[in-house]
C-alpha cells in the first residue's frame, strides 16, 4: 500500500470533503481516505498496482477538484496567488455593494419619509444600472457558485457553492424576468420587488467572508511556513582541502562542513573540530543557546552564534530531524481528531438537508402565506426565505471549527519542542489520568555522570578528579567516559600518564608526575591491602551510585560518586502532573533500591522496577482495563511495545528512532517538562474545538428558523438575504479568528 498527502485544489468547505471521501472511496484499489477541509489536503492510501493519482484526480475533476502532489513551499505560494485573486475580485466590487446600499438606503428611508423619496430620472437610472451591475457581481465575481450549481444538476453532488449558486440565481432570473416583462406582470405581481441588490450585497459578503478565511488559513499553518524558513540554502563544504559554497541538496554523507559565526546550520552532523554555541529555540523552544564540543550533535535549522567549528554531515535531506519535523507537523495538522466525527456527519447530509428546507420554506410560505398576505407580497417573502436559508445555512464555519484549532495547536506544539503525530493524539492527551515513565533517559539523562566527591587527602577537589581523568582518559570504559567528560566540561587541566594499565574487571593504573595512582573499585583496593570501610559508602550504593576510588600504594585520596543523574526538570514536572490531577507510575528495568531511590526523589506515585518489555507491555494493559487512559513515555527499544500500547505514547527526541516512530508525540531535548506543556496544550485547543462548535452550530440553529419566516407570524421577523450572507460570513471568520486566538495562550 502506498500512502501519500495531496493538495485538494478547489475544495472550501467541509461538504467538499464529504463529496471527494465519498466518490474515491468507491475506486478500487484506494484502502482509505481522510480529507481535511481545514489543510485541503487528502491522506489517501491505496494500491499502486491498481489506481494512481491521475486516475484519482480525474474521478472528482467533474465534480470541481484535483489533485496535485507538490513542494510544500509551491502550495504556499499557490495559496497566496488564490488568495490575491480572490483580493482583486473583492476590491472590484466595493463600488458596486456602495451604490447597491446606497439605492437599498434610500429606498427604506424614503419610505419612512425621513428622506426625500427617489426621483423619477434616479429610480429608472438605478433601475437600469442594478442589472448590469448585478450581472458582472453573479457571472464573474460569482462564477464558482454557478458553477457549483451547474455540478449539483449534472452529477447530483451538492456542496456549499451550491446553495449560494442556487440561491443567488433565483434571485437573479426572478428579478431579471419582472425586469424584461413589467408591464406584462404587473396586474399579477409586485414589479417594483427586485433582487438584484440581494444577489449584489449577499455575493460580496460571501467572497469577503471566504476572503478573510482564506486568510486566516493561511496563518494558522505559518508553523510550516516558519520551519521551511529555517533550512539553510548554501552550505560550506571541505573539499579536496579548499573551502567550497554548495547548494544543500548537494551535500553528502561525509561531508565536512564550515559553520561561521551566525550561519545555519544545513544538514544533521557531529562535531568533528572546533567549540561554539548554538541556538536551538526555533526547534526545541529552549532560549538558552548549547555549548557544543567535539563530539556532540548539531541539527539542521538550528543558528550558530559565536565561534566556528566544522562537523561531519551524518543525516542529509529528509532524514534530517528538521526535515522529519516539518513532515510531522504537516501530516498531524492534515489529521482529523475524533471530536471532529460529529461535525463531519452533520456536514455530510447538511447540503441536502438545506435544499429541503428552502424548497419546504418556498412551498408552505406560497401555500399558507398566500391566503393571509395574497400572492404578490407572499412571493416576495417566500422568495427571501428561500434565498435567505440558502445563504445563511453555508456550512463553512462547522466544517473549519475541528482543523483550524488542530491546525494552531500543532504548530503551537512544534514551535514548544512538542512534536504532535496526528490530531487523535492531541484530543486524547487532555483526558489523560496516568503518566507511566520510565527511568532512565526519561527521569534521568540516560548516561553516568559525576555525583559527588568525598576527598580525603590534602590536595583539591579540582586536582583530585584532574588525576582520576588523566588516568581514565585512556579507559573505554562509560564511567571512565563520565569523568573525562566532567573534566573536559569544567576545563581542567590534563596530566600526561606513563606507564599505563587496565587492571580487568577492577580499574586502571599509571604514573602521573613520578607517582603511582590507582583508580577502581574495591576489590583494586582490597589488592593494595588498603584498609577501606565499604559500609561508609553502602547508602550511596544502595541508591544506584557507583564509587570509584583513587588511591596510591599507601592510602587512598578520594572516592568519585557516579550515578545516572536526575534530570533538573522531572521534580517539577511530576509536581505538574499531580496539579492536573494526573497519577505517575514509574517503571523501569533498574534494580529495586535505585529504583525507589528516584522515585522518591522525583514523586511518584508507584514504582514499578526490575520489569522486562514485555511487563510494561502487561502494565499498560492493566491500566486500560481498570479504565485509565494511559500516557506511556519513554526513550528506548524496550519501551517501543508499551509506546505503541498506550492511549498516547510520548518519546523522548534523545533517544531512539524505534522508540520515536512508536510515539505519538515526541519530546524534543528529552525534556519532560514539556509533557506537562502538551497537556496544557491538548486542554486548550480542545476547549478552542468546543467554542467553535458552539458558534458554528448556533449560527445555524438561529439563522434557518429566522430566514424561514418561522418567527414571522408571532414578531414579524424575518431575515434578508443580505444580512443572511453578513452572518454566514461571519460564522466563518469567528471560527478562525477563535482559531488564531489560541496562538496567544500561554502553555
């Protein structure tokens, strides 16, 4: 099966999705499709051996779309030139909606004898003029909700251009044929009753309405946008000893590339020469710029700010974490939460159920009004409530309420350092009731570090441990790895050792300045015939840390403490997830007493330890059935089967690809301070989902009864069109402006 995203070109509405899921559905060969009215865009998966996207895209250009798979930033700039097209239209129309309210105020106040009624010259002037004007407004500005209606009668396919289509049009001919046969039907009808500015005001409400979602679109994707702004163009590569300026698409594996003070950095590498700071915020959101040394990664997207360096180019292209990010990000903001089911069911039968009821509306009002209000005056409201319905009943704003909140949050999310898989993972997160963790790369840093010193000679601190790495600097092993790192970091000064000599199983010896030293564990002391009290150090041991004792052949100096170390952020980040009423379990595969030593220390409300993969697997699956939903986080393969088992698996960016590809969400930095921040997240876009669902259903449920005239034999209300398309307009607009407003909130 293969499974691309396409752009969908002439979709607007969440009946547009509905039309196209419908008729690709029936194509053999497509296994499934999700169209997403917000992204316009179609995650379609099918068979290559069957169907292919020409095939595809020919099945729905009858009904006014197609399918086109394109660079990201091309779809960014075709969007703008729609949208510019879509300003010129608008802008071409201001004169035309002036003098069409001009001629509507006039009329009214005339009437109410606040003004001077309208002289003869001037009403047949405007009585020519409103039919031209009209005519350009529904056959040019107008011209896709014609063609929306022309679609409805060919192939039975209804959408939201056709109910403005529709609606428009039959105010246009009835205005146009008491236009052409006045005299003819003036003993029937009232001739003076015209549509035109209707067709003229109503038409220019919709394009403004789409014009301003169109362009509130546009900015709630800008995460996308952002991040594309974050390749760099050019990179400098060694090679054959000279300097050289490339295109990115032309570096390769292997390649050295040059970093300049305040350059991007291009591709995903390793420091290979050279120290700087480099700031990752647009990636992971931290502020603070990272040191960066020989041996540390660096990823593309990211801004160099003070020295150069070189590193070695080990991820190109697409396999760049940036690249893999833009690619999450997109396909999440394409993914549809379940919340949004209701939305799309109800659009799915709402054109339908419209074109009932403005026929319905038409018919009772000709029917029942004729008898009270006779035939002339009752055409006119049966006319106003039918084209009222249509216009008012778009269901735009119901199909935009689900996306464009989605579309924000997961932008918001990657802009944090949170990395959101699809939509399903960010609705489930904000009902979450357990957080199970595992230990190590999660709550710690996944690699030894220096605890403590306990020193017992006359030197200092600082030289004590410049022995223990100029004797350790020679060892492979990780402990060894800890402490010449911590010496590195705190920029102690090295000695040179002669005479050096891994003792198996028990530690390292050699010369440092004519004196012999040695560096291990107990039994390397018990060699020496030292006397050393192992229950001094017993407490340490019991909680995980490993001594490492530095001696000579007549006493020891000092003992080294190195554990895994507690991440800074876990404490408060587990005291968060209790503020959110959220319980912490911790499992881990790490021996009993260290276990519950962290857990402790951290917080958490259970400790699981000594547990294989397969026992978190069972964890996870007991907590589902005791009716908890579960987020599981973790950073290695062992934690990929619960990952993948929990309600919401959330990985930790640091650790490995299995692990990330089993996630739903990840965690860039491995910080899990921004757990916390995704379920904010989740809470609040959800909540944005809820309002606008409300403003979206409230419209409608107002608007069809007013437009219908059912109100009108009880208050004399009744809706016109022109405020009719106002309202529908505006459902839209307060949809993805309620949207946007969730970039403000803070996480």
């Amino acid at each position: 099966m293969q499974n691309e995203t396409y752009k969908i070109k002439g979709m607007h509405c969440a009946s547009c999705a509905s039309i196209i899921e419908k008729t690709l559905r029936k194509i053999d060969g497509v296994e499934s499709i999700e169209v997403n009215s917000g992204t316009e865009k179609a995650k379609i998966s099918f068979d290559p051996s069957k169907t292919n996207i020409e095939v595809l895209s020919k099945q729905i250009e009858p009904l006014g779309y197609s399918l086109s798979f394109s660079d990201i930033k091309i779809k960014e700039k075709n969007k703008h030139i729609e949208l510019e097209d879509m300003k010129n239209k608008l802008f071409s129309l201001i004169p035309i909606v002036l003098v069409s309210l001009f001629v509507m105020a006039w009329d009214i106040f005339g009437g109410l004898k606040l003004v001077s009624e309208m002289s003869y010259f001037w009403s047949e002037f405007f009585h020519h003029l409103l039919p031209v004007l009209a005519t350009y407004t529904l056959f040019v500005v107008g011209k896709p909700y014609l063609l929306g209606l022309y679609r409805f009668l060919r192939h039975g396919k209804a959408n939201m251009d056709t109910l403005i289509g529709l609606g428009t049009g039959v105010a246009f001919i009835y205005s146009f044929v008491i236009s052409a046969f006045e005299e003819s039907l003036k003993s029937f009808i009232n001739v003076n009753q015209g549509y035109y500015d209707v067709v003229i005001v109503v038409i220019a409400f919709i394009t403004l309405g789409k014009y301003l979602e169109a362009r509130s679109k546009l900015k709630t994707g800008d995460a996308i946008e952002k991040l594309l702004n974050l390749q760099a163009k050019t990179a400098f590569v060694l090679r054959d000893n000279k300097e050289i300026e490339i295109s990115v698409t032309e570096v390769m594996h292997g390649d050295l590339i040059i970093i300049k003070p305040g350059g991007n950095i291009p591709v995903d590498g390793i420091v290979s020469e050279g120290t700087s700071y480099v700031d990752e915020s647009m990636i992971t959101g931290e502020p603070m710029p990272v040191q960066k040394n020989v041996g540390d990664n660096v990823v593309a997207g990211t801004i160099n700010t003070t020295g150069s360096f070189v590193f070695k180019a080990t991820k190109i292209g697409s396999e760049t974490m940036l690249a893999r990010i833009i690619k999450m990000v997109e396909e999440a903001q394409g993914s549809r939460a379940p919340i949004q089911a209701l939305a799309d069911k109800i659009s799915g039968v709402f054109v339908p159920i419209v074109l009932v009821l403005s026929f319905a509306a038409l018919g009772l009002w000709l029917l029942i009004g004729t008898q009270y209000l006779g035939f002339s005056q009752t055409l006119s409201f049966s006319l106003t409530s039918f084209v009222g319905i249509l216009v008012i009943a778009c269901p735009c704003a119901l199909g935009l309420a689900t996306p464009t909140a989605i579309i924000v949050g997961v932008g918001k999310g990657a802009r944090e350092g949170i990395l959101i898989k699809d939509a399903s993972t960010l609705e489930k997160l904000g009902k979450a009731t357990v957080v199970v963790v595992d230990k190590t790369g999660t709550l710690t840093y996944g690699k030894p570090e220096i605890i403590s010193i306990k020193n017992f000679s006359d030197k200092k601190d600082e030289e004590l441990i410049s022995i223990f790495s100029s004797l350790e600097q020679k060892s492979e092993h990780p402990i060894a790895h800890a402490i010449v790192s911590y010496a590195k970091k705190s920029k102690l000064n090295l000695f040179s050792v002669i005479d050096f000599e891994a003792v198996k199983g028990k530690g390292v010896k050699g010369v440092v300045e004519n004196v012999e030293y040695f560096a291990g564990n107990t039994k390397l002391i018990k060699d020496l015939n030292l006397v050393f009290d192992v229950d001094s150090i017993e407490k340490e041991t019991s909680e995980g840390k490993t001594p490492i004792i530095l001696a000579t052949k007549e006493k020891i100096l000092g003992i080294i403490l190195v554990a895994d170390a507690i991440k800074k952020e876990a404490i408060d980040a587990i005291k968060d997830l209790h503020l959110l009423k959220i319980k912490v379990i911790m499992l881990t595969g790490d021996n009993k007493n260290t276990a519950e030593y962290v857990g402790k220390l951290v917080g958490v409300d259970e400790v699981v330890a000594e547990v294989m993969p397969l026992d978190k697997l069972n964890k996870i699956k007991e907590l589902q059935k005791n009716g908890d939903i579960v987020v599981m986080t973790g950073d290695g393969v062992n934690d990929a089967p619960a990952l993948a088992q929990a309600d919401i698996g959330v990985a930790m960016a640091t650790g490995t690809d299995v692990a990330i590809e089993s996630a739903g969400i990840t965690l860039l930095h491995g910080d899990i301070s921004k757990l916390v921040k995704a379920v904010h997240l989740s809470k609040i876009a959800m909540r944005g989902i809820k309002q606008n669902l409300f403003w979206a259903f409230i419209y409608n449920i107002v608007g069809i009864p007013l437009a219908g005239g059912l109100f009108y034999p009880i208050f004399g209300w009744l809706l016109s069109p022109i405020f009719a398309g106002s309202a529908m307009a505006l459902s839209s607009v307060s949809v993805v402006s309620n949207s946007l407003r969730l970039k403000a909130k803070k996480i």
